[in-house]
C-alpha cells in the first residue's frame, strides 16, 4: 500500500423495535449493516454486525474481507438519547473484530412496557464507525514446521560430513552440529578435542549397527519410522541414555510404556532400571502392582526378588517391596 495512513468512516441507521434485535447468542447475528468500503483500498470491504444478547451487552463486529493482516484503530460510537463511544487497536486484524458494548441505559428509553413507539423517529439507533487504517502488514517469515526436514537428505550422506561412527565393518557419515544437537556427551566430546574429534572418527564396540542407524535417524529426522518391536525400543533407550539423548529416551519411554505385558514387563524393567527413565519406571511398577497375581507366579519374577533387583533398583521401593512380599508370603518366606 502506498498510502500510510487511511481514514474510512460509515454511519449506520436503524430502527431498534422495527428491526427486533431480540436475544440471541454473540456467535448468532442478528442484523447487518450495507458493505461498505473506501476509494482509496477499493479492494477491501467492511461489514458492520450487530448482536445483542441482553437488555445490556451489545456485541458489534467489524468484518473485513480480505483477511490479509493490518494494523488499524476502530472507534463505534453508538448515538441515541445518549452517545458511547468504544475505540480499540488492532495490531493483526485479519478477519473480524468484535467489540463489547454496555448498552442499557441507551435501550431503556426504547422500552415502554414493551408498547411500540407510535414516534419512529425516537427508536433510531445510529452506529458511527471509525477506521483508521494503517496499511497491510508485512507478512512474518514462514517458520519451519519442522526444522529437521532440511536434515533428512543429509542422513547417512557423505556431503559435508566431517567425522565418521565406525561400528565394525560398517561406517557411517555424520555431521558433529548435529549430533552435537541432541547430545550433551557427544557435544563434550568434540568440544574436548578428544581422539575421536581429532582423528575423525568415533569408534563404537558396544552398540549394534541396526540399532545406532536408529538413533542417527532420530537426530537427523525428530523420529524413527517404523517405530521397532520393544526389545529393539530398549536397546536404542539404552543408547540415547548413555549419549544424553533426551528426546529420544522420552520417545523411547513413550512407546515402552504403551506396550507392556505380562510376558516382557520383567525384561523391559531389568534394563530401563539401568537408565535414567523415571517415567517408564512408574508405570512399570504400577502394571507390576495391577497385575501382581500374575506378576509373582513368574519365573522371573523369582529371579529378579531373589538378585533384590526390584527392590534396589526402582526408585518406587515401596511399590516394589509390596510385589517382593506378595510373592515372599506365597511362597512361605520370610520377608526382611
């Protein structure tokens, strides 16, 4: 817009007992002033509508087309046997703008033990609308619903790589910003210069090619697609834990805890109580305390009260100690 600054003025008249505003709800609307519009934005249009709810509150909106955002000062002024006034700044106005009115003096003269006025004239409401416009806004940068989008050519690409995870035979390009992203030890790691930053190449003996894939893919994607059975899900929570991958352990988490039975609890809790999963934990323990007539019949279950792993292990002892005495007391031992 070339003009800065855009005056548009409209009064509308109408006949309030005529016209029954009646009572209707503020999403309802009830009467509609002509389309008006300015010679000098002659492709926008305005609306004037008008809603009362009440003998009290008028809702007025102000509609423009198009929704385009601008920056605007709108001033109603409702004239009758008294005059209100309500001015309001818009920073964004895109579509409707919605002002509250307290009416009930001025309609108190329109009602005469609900008589109609034989004198029109003195049931005239005039609505007086000010605009002061102040031209389209510029519109904001688009932001990336999704950063990691712009990473996903670069996963497992050499273009730009400058360190390498060596996992046996296998070698993966990867890119220490992103790595370092997500992972507070790896970050440390080419922070410190250590061997694996100087020479370019992070050597892993303890983790499996399939699983570390799984990983990578999170840092460069903000997902894993498909999502692996649990056992795999344990072991890429294991490696998130152990970088500080905290995204991806409450991912992991997430899932581990949509998909507990009878069969895997003990496994998944023998390994998440080696990791910092509180989540996963409780709610390990709360299907472990749910399902305890089942829980303590396991041979596993056995093992692990014999070893004191439940007990020692989660932070939810007492929890713990109560599925330790179920099956103590089953079993004829004597609980210490």
């Amino acid at each position: 817009m070339s003009q800065k600054y855009v005056r548009i003025k409209h009064e509308w008249h109408f006949n309030y007992l005529r016209d029954r505003w009646g009572r209707c709800d503020t999403s309802e609307v009830k009467l509609y002033s002509i389309i008006f519009k300015s010679n000098l934005i002659p492709d926008v249009k305005f609306e004037i509508i008008c809603c009362v709810p009440s003998n009290k509150i008028c809702y007025v909106i102000i509609s423009k087309t198009p929704h385009t955002p601008v920056s605007a000062t709108i001033a109603i002024e409702f004239i009758g046997t008294e005059q209100i006034e309500r001015i309001v700044h818009v920073d964004r106005w895109t579509n409707n703008c919605t002002l509250e009115t307290n009416i009930e003096n001025l309609l108190q003269d329109f009602f005469i033990s609900n008589i109609y006025v034989d004198d029109e004239s003195s049931n005239i409401i005039t609505i007086r609308c000010n605009i002061m416009w102040r031209a389209f806004k510029k519109p904001e940068p688009q932001v990336l619903d999704n950063i990691c989008d712009r990473f996903k050519n670069f996963l497992t690409s050499p273009d730009l790589s400058d360190v390498t995870i060596v996992i046996d035979e296998t070698e993966i390009p990867v890119h220490k910003i992103i790595l370092a992203a997500y992972s507070s030890v790896f970050l440390a790691m080419f922070k410190a210069d250590m061997t694996e930053s100087v020479n370019k190449r992070i050597v892993i003996t303890d983790i499996e090619v399939d699983i570390m894939k799984k990983v990578i893919e999170f840092m460069y994607t903000g997902g894993i697609d498909p999502i692996p059975e649990w056992n795999a899900l344990l072991s890429i929570m294991e490696v998130a834990d152990k970088y500080q991958i905290m995204n991806l352990t409450e991912l992991c988490e997430e899932k581990l805890s949509q998909n507990i039975t009878i069969d895997n609890v003990l496994k998944i809790l023998e390994r998440a109580s080696l990791c910092e999963v509180p989540k996963l934990m409780e709610t390990l323990i709360s299907f472990m305390v749910e399902k305890k007539s089942q829980i303590v019949e396991l041979e596993d279950f056995a093992v692990n009260v014999a070893a004191e792993r439940i007990t020692v292990r989660t932070p939810h002892s007492a929890a713990g100690r109560e599925l330790d005495e179920n099956w103590r007391t089953q079993h004829d031992m004597v609980v210490s």
